[in-house]
C-alpha cells in the first residue's frame, strides 16, 4: 500500500540519513527500484515527473501499475509515489488519480502566488493524508552572469513557505538538474545552514542529486537534507548498459532481440545504482 513520505522522511530527518527519490520511466525502472528497496530494507520515494506521467499514459496507468507491483511483488517497505515538480493542475491530477504525495513547483511565480497556491494544496493533501513538497525561488545563477553555479534559495522566502504546513521544502543550494558543469562551483552549505536553522525540523529536499560528490551528500544530510532526488544517473547506466548489450552483438544471438533480454543488463544497471545511493543516503535497513 503507498503511503506518504510524512513519516518516512520524519524519521530521516531525526535520524540523519536521507531517503532517495528515484524517477520512475517505466514498467524497469519500477520494478528495479521496488525490488531493490525491498532486498535493501529501504524505504524509498518513486518520483513521476509531468512528462514521464503522460509518456506511461497518464497517472491513473502509473498508480495502476504501481499498486499492482506493490502486491505482486511483496513489497512491504514504505513506498510513496510522488509527483516532481508539478505543476498547480498537475498535482490537482495527481492528488485525484491516487499518488500519496505531490510537489507543488511554484518557484517561477512571484512568491506571493506561490505562497496562495501552496496554501490551497497544502489543504487538500491535510485533508486527504497526502504529503506535499513545496520548491522556493531562487537567487543568483545565470541571471547575476554567474554561469556554472546552481541557484540559492532565500531562506527568509523558505519559512513563509515551510510555515504553511508543507511536509518538505526543496530549497536551491547551488545543486543544478542533469550533469554538472566542469566549472561548478559546489553546494553553497551556508545557505543550507540558514535554511535549516529558519525551518527547523521540516526535511530539506536536495535535488539534482546526480553528480555530486560523496562528501557533499554526506554533508548536506548531516544539515538536514532528508530527501534526495536521483533520476540522471540511473538513465545514464541503463544507456550505458544496453549499449553494451547491443555493442557486444547480443541481440543477434538466439532470442536476444527479445525486450526481456534485451532491457535485462539496463534493469540491473538501475538496481546498481540505487543500491549505491541507498547505502550513501543511508537508509538501508530504515523501512
């Protein structure tokens, strides 16, 4: 059964360890995701963006899809499904196709309507038991011609919207979505700090989770991060793995060409690589 990512992630937080959100593409990437949590004792967060939704044929095919793993495949470790970066009607969808949590993205809003739209699902998921992530604008970045750094968030901008009741904030530290630039200038750790100390016990969410060094994970968990999104990473090793497969000729011998052999090195790939987060973040053996 899905649940919120409330406890799970309250837990995280207490207990300094942070929970993975893996992005889910499809019917693979599901099921190495789910199987691994449950090998590993982990509780997890499927993350479904608004793109990946309608490319598996809408959020009632993924919560479907979803729900029938859980069963079939004995999953008994917490297991959320959530929305990523959503949009106002997105989450709405969501909300009304059966996810157990969404994230509202109005950091590109001026944050008096980020604030009102906030508020509006914050009330809806209360009511439901959902839990809902919030995101906050940010500063800096390619706008002040720094190029290669991510974009901070304002803390005082981060407690107007963590004191609406949100269950978890993501907050722009310097961490940038997809593969990072050579000249990247690393997580900005004082922002994280004051964050922390403007929002006190709401779990942080730390997103572009690719890329970033062992020591900075480790470092952002120990200043509150308990949610971390990873999604380019377990894309990249599925690409690398099945072309291999291909490379290696493969597909040409027997039944190779068959999608159950041909996507097998992919879905162990994934497995890999949320097994190596699962043990970074710390949260093996928390479910």
């Amino acid at each position: 059964m899905l649940v919120s990512a409330k406890e799970m992630l309250t837990k995280a937080k207490e207990g300094h360890y942070a929970v993975g959100q893996f992005n889910i593409n499809n019917l693979e990437w599901t099921k190495a995701i789910l199987l691994t949590a449950q090998e590993l004792n982990s509780p997890v967060i499927l993350g479904v963006s608004e793109g990946a939704g309608k490319y598996m044929a809408g959020y009632k095919t993924v919560v479907g899809m979803v729900n029938g793993m859980l069963e079939e495949l004995n999953i008994t470790v917490p297991v959320a499904l959530h929305l990523d970066h959503g949009s106002y009607e997105g989450a709405k969808k969501c909300i009304e196709a059966g996810f157990s949590s969404v994230m509202f993205d109005g950091s590109h809003y001026p944050i008096e309507e980020n604030i009102a739209k906030t508020k509006e699902l914050v009330a809806i998921c209360n009511e439901k038991g959902l839990s809902i992530e919030a995101e906050v604008g940010s500063i800096g970045g390619e706008e002040d011609g720094v190029i290669g750094a991510g974009e901070c968030a304002d803390p005082n901008e981060c407690k107007m919207i963590a004191d609406l009741g949100v269950t978890m904030l993501a907050a722009g530290i310097g961490n940038i979505h997809g593969k990072y630039p050579d000249n990247w200038a690393g997580l900005s750790f004082e922002t994280l700090d004051a964050v922390q100390q403007k929002t006190g016990t709401m779990p942080l969410v730390l997103h572009g989770g690719t890329g970033i060094p062992e020591d900075m994970i480790k470092k952002a968990i120990s200043l509150g991060v308990s949610k971390i999104n990873v999604n380019t990473e377990c894309q990249l090793a599925f690409a690398d793995a099945t072309r291999k497969y291909i490379e290696a000729g493969k597909d040409l011998e027997g039944k190779g060409f068959d999608p159950r052999k041909l996507l097998a090195p992919g879905f162990e790939a994934i497995k890999a690589t949320v097994k190596e987060k699962m043990e970074l973040f710390g949260s093996v053996n928390k479910a």
